[in-house]
C-alpha cells in the first residue's frame, strides 16, 4: 500500500467529460453527492455514490465527469505544479 502524501496544491474543479488531470490527482468534495470519475489506470467512468460533503478521496483520477456527477465545490489536490 503506498504512503499518501500531503497535496502541496489545490485548484476549483469543473467537472468535464473531456479534460483530463494529471497523475496524483486526489479529490476534495465541498458539498456532497455522486462523483463521476475516471482511474487513472481506466478508461471506463465509475460513480462513487453518496459522497459526504467534506470528504477527502484518496485516489488518482484521470477525470472528473460533468455527467453523473452531482456533487459540488469539488476541489482538485495534487503534487504537480497547476
């Protein structure tokens, strides 16, 4: 299991079904609700349902969906420069 590290930067994120992040992409969710996203390793969107607002995700998303994604004031979390 790999050690998380602390984001060292933070941008507002608009879910889109086109933009892609770069990798060690983690998600903060303002106010809560479905989270579409695409792995980093995956090509196929999953639905991560009732995310609580406030939540911290730890993953590595490629994307955040407009579709299906409900949640809002999300907030993108990485290492690399914006």
């Amino acid at each position: 299991m790999a050690l998380i590290q602390q984001a060292q930067n933070a941008a507002v994120c608009t879910p889109s079904d086109v933009t892609k992040f770069t990798q060690d992409t983690s998600l903060f969710v303002g106010v809560g609700g479905d989270v579409a996203v695409i792995m980093w390793g995956d090509t196929v969107a999953v639905t991560l349902k009732n995310v609580a607002s406030g939540a911290t995700l730890p993953i590595n998303v490629r994307k955040v969906m407009s579709t299906n994604t409900t949640a809002t004031n999300i907030i993108l979390l990485t290492n690399n420069p914006a």
